[in-house]
C-alpha cells in the first residue's frame, strides 16, 4: 500500500511539473515580437510598392498640354486601380495581424494600436482612389477643371491624414523595437528584429 501511495504521488508531482514545464515553453516574448516585426515588414513593402507605383505614375503623367480627356481618365483608372491593390493588400496584412495571438498585454496593446493605423491608412487610401475615381467619369473638357479642384481638395485631406497616420505608425514601430529589444535581451539573450521606416 505505501509503494502504491508513494507511486502516486511520484506520478503525480512528475505530472505537476510537467504541466509547469510545458507553461513554461509556452511561445516566448521575442517570438511574438518577431511576428509582429513580419506584419510591420509585410506594411513597409506595400507602402513601398505603392510609392514606387506612384513615381512611375507621376513620371508618365508629365506628358504635357496635348494629353486628351480620355487620357486623363486613363490615368485615373490607372490610379485607382493601383490605389485599390494598395487597400487590397492593407486589409490583407490587416487580417493577418487580426490573427496573431499575442499573450504579452502591452505587445497585445501595440498590436491594437497597429491594427488602428493600417485600417486609418487604407481609409486615407479609399479617400483619394474616390476623389480619382470623379476624374474617370467626367464628361468633358470644360468640366475638367471643378473636378480637378474638388480632387485636389479631397486628396489633401486624404494626404494629411495619410502623414499623420505615418509618423503614429514611425512611433509606434519605434515603441515596439525597444519594447521587443530590452525583453529580448532580457528573456533569453535573443533580439527582436529592428524594423526600420
């Protein structure tokens, strides 16, 4: 009887500690900091990309006083269109990010702040793929020039937001590279990587 009593309770604290074992491997800090680093990568690219898009955009549309109503719209719709990837690909990395499970509160936290940045970006992108979008359907020549002021106006606004929204998302990435770099030094010895914008 006291082996069978002293086999239970050895299985028994075995199983304890087991349990405490596998709590303790549970996904460390730097690895979520590392998927976090990968969604704020997967963003800088985008924005690049789309950058990158628009010089090329912007170099083609120096064309000069001969360009005709349809080729105005062309590079409307060419805009939009590029636009809309853009968005496309924000509401993308927006999802996978919804999916990163983070148990770290103020990783959690960072990711909800970036979570909000990505949604207000593509919303500043919608804006001025709507306020292209006007270019594409316009009628004639003469209303040429109301159109092109009301996308100046609405493109400002959606520029303005679109910088705001840059220096937030610049802050925070800096906040989570020296979160993710003092925890990582201090956990295991590991670094998170530094993501730079």
């Amino acid at each position: 009887m006291l082996t069978t009593l002293r086999r239970f309770l050895i299985w028994g604290l075995t199983g304890v500690a087991i349990v405490f074992l596998l709590a303790s491997c549970g996904e460390s800090t730097v690895a979520q900091c590392n998927r976090l680093a990968d969604v704020v990568n997967q963003t800088k690219d985008i924005i690049d990309n789309f950058e990158a898009e628009m010089q090329t955009f912007n170099a083609d549309q120096a064309g000069g006083p001969d360009r005709t109503l349809e080729d105005i719209r062309d590079a409307a719709n060419d805009y939009t269109d590029s636009v809309d990837r853009t968005v496309a690909d924000l509401n993308g990395v927006a999802a996978t990010l919804d999916g990163i499970e983070v148990s770290d509160e103020s990783l959690a936290e960072f990711k909800a702040e970036y979570a909000e940045i990505i949604a207000g970006i593509a919303t500043a992108f919608e804006q001025a793929s709507a306020a292209m979008g006007t270019i594409t359907t316009v009628e004639s020549e003469a209303d040429l020039p109301a159109q092109v002021e009301t996308l100046q106006a609405e493109t400002s606004a959606a520029v303005e937001q679109y910088n705001e929204l840059s220096i937030q998302e610049s802050t925070l990435i800096a906040q989570v590279n020296l979160y993710c770099g003092a925890t990582g030094g201090e956990s295991n010895g590991d670094t998170a990587p530094q993501n730079g914008q």
